[in-house]
C-alpha cells in the first residue's frame, strides 16, 4: 500500500515546496508572500463557482495530457500537443464552417471527430519523419508548433475570417450557438463525460492491453522490445497518433464550448502546460486526471490574480513550471527525507 | 630519462605493488572485501579467479580508478590516496582495460604523439618515424602508420599495451587481456608480455583461465567472491588441480568434471553423443549474405544447418560475423541473398515475431540491453514474448501475465522478491534466468544463444549449461556463440569457425584445439595484412 501512497505524498509534497518556493519569488517582488499565496489558493478554490471554473480549464488539459502520457510512455518526447490542439480546433472550426445548417447531433461528433483528425494528423508526420528517417521528434514537433500558430493566424485572417469583425484579434466566425457544448466561462456535463472517457480508455490502453505493456517497454528500452519481435514502428505511430488526436479533440472542446469560435493566439500555453502535466503525473493516467484539475484550478486563479495582488496572471504560469522542476529534479534532499520518513 | 632511472633505483627495493586490507564497496555489494598482497617488482603476476570474484575491481584499484572504502594501495614504496589516475600514473601504473578505447580514426603515431611527451609541431612522417623506433624497440610488431579502425583485434591490443607503456609504465596492468584472442594471439601476446618482463616492467595479468595462468606467470594470486584466497604464490608450485580448487572453493565438490574442466579452462575433451542424424533441421542457412554493419562486417555467403537435438557452436574472435549472423537468424538484419528457413519454413523476410512463432527463440548477446529493459518490472520483461505476436489492441490481464511470470521464474530458481520489482535490481545470474524462462519454453525449437554465460558466477554458468542440455535432449536445435573455446569444447556436438563474417571451417568432437585456433587465425591475418598494405 505504501508503494502506492508514496509517489501520490511525494506529489503532494514537490506542489507544496513549489507553491511555497513561488510565493517567496513573489515577496522578493515585492508582495506579500502569505498574501500572494493566500489568494492563488483562494482563487483557485474558493470562489463562487469555482469547481465550474476548475473543470472548465482543467477538462480540456486534461485530455491533451492523456494524450502526452501516452505518447511519452512510449518513449517519444512529443513536445507538440500546442501545435496539435490548434490542428485539432482548425479543423473542427472548418467542419463547423462546412456543416453550417445541419443539426447539433450531426455538428457536434463531426466536428469533435474532425478535430481528433486534424490533431493526429499533425502528429503523424513528425511520427513518421521519425521512424522512417531517424527526425527527432523534438525538433519536429516543436517545429510543427509554429506552423501550427502561423496556420491559425492564416485560416482566421483569410478562409475563416470573421467579415464583421473588427476587433484587433482575427477570429472565425462564431460556431452555431445550437451546437455549443458549453457556456463560455464554464463547463458542462457533455466535457464531463468526454474527459470521463478520455481518462478511462487511456487508461484501459495503457494498463490492460498489449499496446500499453509493450509501449511501456519500448519507451523504457526500444532495442529490447525489438529483439522480442515487436513492431516498434508501429507501436510509436500509434503512440504519436493517439497523442495528436486527443490534443485535437482538447481543440475542438475549445472551439465548441468555451471559446465558441477559433481566435488567432488562443490559450498559447495550452499543449505546454499538459506537457507539464504529464511529466509531473509520472506516466499514470490517473494521476495525470487529478494534476490536470490542479493545474486548472492555478490557471483559473491566474485570471483572478492581477485582480486580487497586482500580479500578472503568468505567474502562474511560473507556478506550473515550478512544480514540474521540482517534480522531474526530484529535488534530492525531500526525497531522501521523505524515503527516510517512509521507513 | 634521468629521472626515471632515480625514481628506479629509488624503488628497486620496494614491491611493484602493495594492497593493505582493501575494501571497495558497491552499493551494498562488497566487491573487494580487506584484500592484502605484496607483488614483487620484474615479474608477472596473474591475479585469477572467476567472474564477480573481484579481479577487475582489484585492477581498478591499482590504477586509481576505484578509491577503496577502506585500506591502502602503495606502488613502488609510493603511497596512493586512490581513486585518481594522474597519481598513479604518476606512480608508474597503467590498466589496459578489457574494452578499448583508442580513437578509431587515428593512427598508432598519433595516438602516441596524442598521450606522450613530446610537445610542439610535427609532420606526419615525422612522428610516424619517431614512434616506429620506439614501437620496434618494445617489439610489438605495430605498424605506426596504420589506423586504429584498420587493425585486427590483437593490433588493437597491442597498440593500448603501446599507450600504456609511452609513459614509462613500471607496473603494466592488463585486465582479462585474452579474452579477445585466439588460441595463437594468446601465445604472441604471452610473448610480447615476457619481452616486457625482460625490460625490467611489472606486469599483472587479469585471467580466468587455468591454462593461461600456468603457461605466463611467475606468481598466482586467487580471489574468489571478493576475498583474497592465496597469494602471491609461486607459480612452479602449483598445478591445474590445486588452482581449481583454490578458484572454485568448497562448490568444487558439487560439480561433475566435464563442468569443472569447462570452468577451469582444462579443456574438456569428454562427450556424450546426442546429434539425432534423423531429425529434420530447425535451421537451415543458404548462401545467406548481409550488408555490413556500422564498424562490422556483414556475413558472406554463410552455409549452415542445425538440427533439432543438436549444439552448435559458432567459435572466433570477436566481431567477425557473431553478431550480424544471430541479427540475420533473428530477422533482425535484411538478407543480401540467400535463403533462411526455420523448421522448414522459409523464412528469408519474415519479421522476428513471425519466427517466433516458427520456434525461434533469442538469448542476446546484451542481456542489459537487447535482453531486458532494466528499469521495467520483471513480469513486464517476460510478458513480452506472449504479446508481440498478437494485435495490439488485443486486451490483456496483467495479473495473470504476472502469476504466469512468476511461476516460470520459480520454475527456474530465480531469485526475486516481487514480479513488479524492476529487472535492473536482479544480480547478473538472475537476470539471466529471466531470460532463459523466457525464452527457453517448451515451444523453443530453435534457440540462439548468444554469449549466455558471459559474466556470470559459477552457480549461474551451470544453470545456463544445464537448460542448454536440457533443451537439446528435448528436442531443440540449439546456436551457441561463444569467444570462450573452453564452453564451446564442453557443450557442443559441432563447432563452427567464423572469420569475416564468413563460415570457415567445422569441427566436431574429438576437438582439436590448435586446428580451431588457426582456423580462427588464418583469415584474420590475412585481413591484417590488407590492411597494412
């Protein structure tokens, strides 16, 4: 049982150093430290409707970062859930743009199906450049996260321009409001149940079928897994597409629910954040469902803080990065306190 | 040079070497446990013992490369705190370790202009004259213009030994030197290393064989399992008997001769019969080619058929074809030309999980690396075998995976706490026997096994015999490479000889010792030769 609870204390305890750590970066600033900290808390959890909040931002990172475990379970360093989660959204904004007329119960699983496309499609050729000809896949993705950007700058100032707006940021035009999976500073049971999904098919996959025991080799030692006769190539396209189309399908949740039409620059930090996600939940997924409702909670702060403090909201963002360093640097002298403690 | 000759006279009189109750600990694994030995300066010392006894680590020592927990090292009467080359270097100390490491792109010149003394700017030619006079004086026979990459594996050595003595080495430690060479590279190297003896150098020979100890050392020096048995002990006074018994211990009594002779490297000439000329061939090899490998040679036109019931056994030095032909069987290198059938079925593009399911079972040579993957839990490490062939959304229960692995670990005496535990915490034996109760299900019908016992204790180097007999009575065709003639000779119904990747010669019992060693020689001199011109 210990062997179970001491990764999940561990967890609990790296959050708290960082949270700790940050708030004293932020009295170094100038601000209070209990005061800073006090209303990260207070703003992540205690607000009126702040569970809404926590799902809404929480939800959709959720579903990327499932994608990214299991992509890095497998051994690839797919750094580019950002570029796929706008892949996903633009081509859920286009299905939407084509469906135009049709019925939500039509509209919707296309549009979400045609962002889970997109997603994976832009995980696939890097997949590929990686198997077929030795690209790393670092590179590649990260690469892919530009093109990613500048595609959705172009498909929002030009084929899906929104011709009555007149705003500074180009944007499509609004998604049907039938079709709206939910308001726009909320979530709703319909993200609910597809991150439901989401959690417990990855969970399946990687915990109870050979894809996920022989994924978990490779991403721990390929050569081995390829001198028992396993398809490596294979098991990595998988890897790469599952990642690209749940990052898409975060895309296309984005674009049906709360943002309701695709924005030039929207949620830049979205795929980076599920990449700290992921490294934080150490390869589980379930670990990586409650990280992501944590790291929702801290994102839903961030908009209150510059309110509250006069901090600006990336320092969350500060926060986030914290925690996955102290988390993958395993910092040595908790952990050894805390392999003390555990004995 | 002056002060060179001080620093001798200075130490004439002191040992070459001197261990105060040594202790280096790994982890919680005592690798040298208050070791305690004087080694006289002009002479040649074997230190023997079998792997894991704790020889490589007392080597290490001596140069520095180790500091010991506890106790003290002195060379020449000069005191080492341990753990740092440049003193002893310094000291006069140089190990030629077991793997090279010279830069495969330089010359033997200018690996030696690269670590000796002399400064400044220098033509090509210049050095290559320069270290040619030396080279000739030490009588390595080196060509000082040939590429690292270009010279055979002996060269190769020779070239370290070179390294090692360009700074005036007095005590010249080779660590397992001939484990890279043939029969006949062992007697020319035995030669070199008396002309070094002869110029007033200390050397320590590493060894695990009993033969090789007896033919080169003035002194004997027996560890087992990290403790110091014996020694120094004068070498006229002891036979292969009384070394064996000192190298094994009281496990001596427990093992029947042909494994003893084996162990000890006496040269098991004893054999049961068990080829069955009736049985249909569980691997058959037809002119088969395959493109080079990185640094390697691919295999060339290589004929060979293994029947069920049969040991054979690939012989040669060390990277000529071993590795590019089990890649090939394994499917897991592309065929040039030629043909593979595996329980006749041919199999000449089939994917490895293909032949798998033919029969084909893989020891690798790699156990750490093609064999497991350290860090993932044990019953991970077995499964894997069950789930390649299958589809890989197919579901699976990891809890049955899990009683399945265990008792097959059981099964074959592994000794483990928990399926779950990571691979890399099991010692070298049990990781080993992970494999074999892997790969070694009753399904086998043909087994590579590629160096199975390479650094395994006595206990886990008959456990690994014993399955391969076993196997074989049961119907297995069985591959075995193997740079240890002596496994070889004790285990196998035939032997076949690799040079270049190219199958050179067979044999069959009786063995005939010098013949397998020059069939392992004659083509490797030849490539030599290619080289130089």
């Amino acid at each position: 049982m210990t062997g179970r609870l001491f990764p999940v204390i561990q967890t609990g305890a790296f959050i708290v150093l960082a949270l700790v750590l940050c708030s004293l970066i932020f009295a170094a600033v100038g601000l209070s430290a209990t005061g800073t900290l006090a209303a990260i808390i207070d703003g992540a959890f205690f607000r009126p409707n702040a569970l809404n909040h926590i799902l809404r931002w929480g939800l959709p990172l959720l579903i990327t970062a499932v994608g990214v475990v299991i992509s890095f379970r497998a051994g690839y360093f797919n750094i580019g859930a950002q570029g796929q989660f706008y892949l996903g959204a633009i081509c859920a904004a286009f299905a939407a743009e084509w469906l135009r007329g049709s019925p939500a119960f039509v509209a919707v699983p296309a549009c979400l199906l045609a962002g889970m496309a997109g997603g994976a499609l832009w995980a696939l050729w890097p997949a590929l450049l990686r198997v077929k000809a030795g690209a790393d896949e670092v590179i590649t993705t990260m690469m892919g996260n530009f093109i990613a950007a500048q595609l959705l700058v172009h498909v929002t100032s030009g084929p899906l321009k929104d011709p009555s707006g007149s705003g500074q940021q180009a944007s499509s035009r609004p998604v049907d409001a039938a079709w709206r999976i939910s308001e726009s500073s909320g979530s709703s049971p319909v993200i609910i149940i597809l991150a439901g999904l989401v959690v417990m098919l990855g969970w399946w996959l990687v915990n109870r079928t050979s894809f996920g025991i022989l994924s978990g080799l490779a991403g721990r030692n390929p050569v081995m897994v390829t001198w028992q006769g396993a398809k490596v190539q294979r098991i990595a396209v998988s890897a790469f597409v599952l990642s690209g189309a749940l990052a898409g399908l975060a895309g296309s949740v984005e674009l049906l629910g709360p943002n309701g039409r695709l924005a030039s620059g929207f949620l830049p930090d979205h795929g980076f954040t599920a990449i700290l996600i992921a490294l934080v939940a150490g390869m589980s997924i379930v670990a990586a469902g409650f990280i992501a409702l944590f790291f929702g909670a801290l994102t839903s702060s961030g908009l209150w803080l510059p309110i509250m403090t006069g901090l600006p909201s990336a320092a969350i963002d500060i926060i986030h990065a914290s925690i996955a360093l102290f988390i993958t640097a395993k910092a040595g002298a908790l952990r050894a306190l805390l392999t003390w403690f555990r004995r | 040079m002056n002060r060179d000759h001080l620093h001798q006279e200075a130490g004439a009189s002191a040992p070459a070497l001197t261990a105060e109750a040594v202790t280096v600990r790994y982890g919680d694994v005592t690798a040298l446990g208050e070791v305690s030995a004087r080694f006289e300066p002009g002479r040649i010392h074997a230190v023997l013992g079998q792997n894991g006894a704790g020889k490589t680590t007392f080597a290490r020592v001596a140069a520095g490369l180790v500091q010991p927990a506890e106790g003290s090292i002195a060379v020449f009467g000069q005191a080492l705190a341990g753990g740092n080359v440049a003193e002893a270097r310094g000291a006069g100390v140089e190990l030629v370790h077991q793997s090279f490491a010279l830069p495969p792109s330089f010359t033997v010149a200018e690996v030696l202009q690269f670590v000796g003394p002399r400064p400044g700017l220098f033509t090509r030619q210049g050095i290559e004259r320069y270290w040619q006079a030396w080279l000739d004086g030490l009588g390595l026979g080196l060509d000082a213009g040939a590429r690292i990459r270009d010279l055979p594996i002996e060269m190769q050595q020779s070239a370290e030994i070179a390294r090692a003595m360009v700074s005036d080495a007095r005590l010249l430690i080779l660590d397992e030197p001939t484990a890279v060479l043939s029969p006949e590279g062992t007697e020319r190297l035995f030669t070199r290393v008396r002309e070094l003896r002869g110029k007033g150098v200390t050397v320590m020979l590493v060894l695990h064989k009993i033969r090789e100890v007896l033919a080169i050392a003035d002194t004997v020096t027996v560890l087992r399992g990290g403790r110091l048995v014996a020694g120094p002990l004068e070498a006229r006074d002891l036979t292969a008997e009384s070394l064996a018994e000192l190298i094994i211990g009281e496990t001596a009594a427990r093992l029947d001769a042909a494994d003893r002779a084996a162990l000890v490297g006496a040269g098991a000439q004893q054999h049961d019969e068990h080829s069955r000329p009736d049985t249909p061939p569980a691997l058959v090899l037809r002119a088969v080619s395959t493109s080079p490998h990185s640094g390697g040679k691919g295999l060339n036109d290589v004929n060979l058929s293994i029947r069920g019931g049969e040991i054979v056994g690939i012989a040669g030095v060390e990277g000529n074809g071993q590795r590019e032909l089990v890649a090939a069987i394994a499917g897991l290198d592309p065929l040039t030309s030629g043909e593979i059938s595996l329980a006749d079925k041919r199999m000449d593009k089939a994917p490895l999980a293909a032949r798998r399911d033919a029969g084909l079972r893989v020891i690798p040579f790699e156990r750490n690396v093609e064999g497991l993957s350290l860090s993932s839990p044990l019953w991970e490490n077995w499964s894997a075998a069950q789930l390649v062939g299958g589809a890989l959304l197919a579901p699976v229960s990891p809890r049955a995976l899990r009683q399945s692995a265990e008792k097959a670990f059981r099964a074959w005496d592994v000794r483990f706490s928990d399926a779950g535990q990571p691979a890399g915490s099991l010692s070298g034996g049990n990781a080993q026997k992970v494999i074999l109760s892997r790969e070694m299900d009753s399904g086998a019908k043909l087994i590579l096994a590629a160096q199975p016992t390479r650094g395994l204790d006595i206990g886990a180097t008959m456990a690994v015999w014993k399955a391969l007999r076993e196997a074989r009575n049961d119907g297995a065709g069985i591959l075995l490479v193997s740079s240890d003639l002596d496994e070889l000779f004790d285990i196998c119904d035939r032997i076949v000889v690799m040079v270049s990747g190219q199958a050179v010669a067979e044999f069959t019992a009786p063995w005939d010792i010098q013949a397998v060693g020059r069939a392992m020689t004659a083509a490797g001199r030849q490539s030599a030769q290619e080289a130089r011109s």
